[in-house]
C-alpha cells in the first residue's frame, strides 16, 4: 500500500512506535527525508529548498493546512529560501506510521 | 522614536552591528525578546502561545507577511500551540536596527 493514500489516525500514548523492519520498508517509499535523534526522540526530517521567499510561504502554509486536516502536527521552521519539516508523534515520543503518511503527503504538495 | 515606527532599510554588508548602548535603548522597547547566541550570531527571540493551531498558524503566516513586506526574512518555528521567531541579520551576521524594528512590529500583530 503506498503510503500517501493512508490517512493519519489519532494517536494515543499506547500507540506502537514503527519496528525497525516497518521503518526501512518506509523509508523506501519516501523521498530524501532523513530520520534524526533529537534529544533521544527519532524524527523525519527533509529540507525544502525554494528560489522566493514567496514560495516558501506558501508552502509552509500548505503543510501547516495538510497538518491540520490530518490533526498531527509537524515543526515546521521557514527561512529565507527553506522550508525544514520535521514529522514526529509527540505522545509516543518517536516514530508512529502516520508520521511516514504524513512525511509521503508533504512530498505530494 | 518609537521602533515600531520605523522601518527595515535594506542592509548591506558594511552596514554597522548595533552597539552595547543601543541594543540596552532598544531592548527596553521591546517586550520579553531574548537576545540569544546561535553559532556565535546574536539573534532576537521569542516564543509566542496559543491555543489552537490554527491560530498559531495565522500568527506564523502574518509575520511571514510582514517579513516580506519590510523585505527582511526571520526565521519562523511553527509548532502544535507555539511559535518561535528569531530575527537577525544575515548580512552582517548579528543585530542590525532593522531586527528591532522588525521583533518591535511582530508584537503589534
């Protein structure tokens, strides 16, 4: 099942953080992000780069959209030129498969 | 002159780091910015609260606005109930008056 036509579930503090089996068939099916430890929590991470200001907000506005109608919530942090998303399941402090249906979405804007 | 009543020029690379004495003057204008070090830059910070994302997300996207419109670019973290700024100046990598005028508007939004 590819990945972009899962829906992000609401995630309660019992959820299972992703095996690591689930994480490398995932990470097939994304592209370029990255999975990082920050302060001992695994994050998706991916950097967007863009030639306008402009185009950078609009695409953290529409990742900020997606997010919201998905209810989970990424960081996102605009700069001049960038966009860095970072997808994570805060209640089960790591990696839930919606933060990889998610991380697939954000490619598709 | 209040610094909200000034606007960011566009800066150029011999242009002057403020000074000990100014940062003190203008710092009291401003309400609860951190001055913080990142790599050695000095940079204006706040965090802003929220209630809801979508408010955060409003609040994220009319500094964006207005970064744009004073055609001087922050850094913007959006996170579940929160945003950070940070304003600074590339160009000269530290505080220009700019940067105060720019955190001094972001608290009238």
């Amino acid at each position: 099942m590819s990945l972009t036509k899962g829906k992000c579930e609401a995630c309660n503090i019992d959820a299972p953080l992703v095996s690591d089996a689930e994480k490398e068939k995932f990470m097939i099916e994304l592209d370029n992000w990255q999975i990082i430890s920050v302060e001992g929590i695994e994050q998706l991470h991916k950097v967007f780069m863009f030639d306008t200001y402009q185009d950078a907000m609009k695409f953290s506005q529409t990742v900020a959209v997606l997010a919201d109608h998905e209810d989970h919530h990424p960081k996102i942090v605009l700069e001049w030129g960038k966009v860095e998303v970072f997808w994570w399941t805060h209640k089960i402090k790591g990696l839930h498969k919606n933060d990889f249906i998610c991380a697939a979405k954000t490619d598709q804007i």
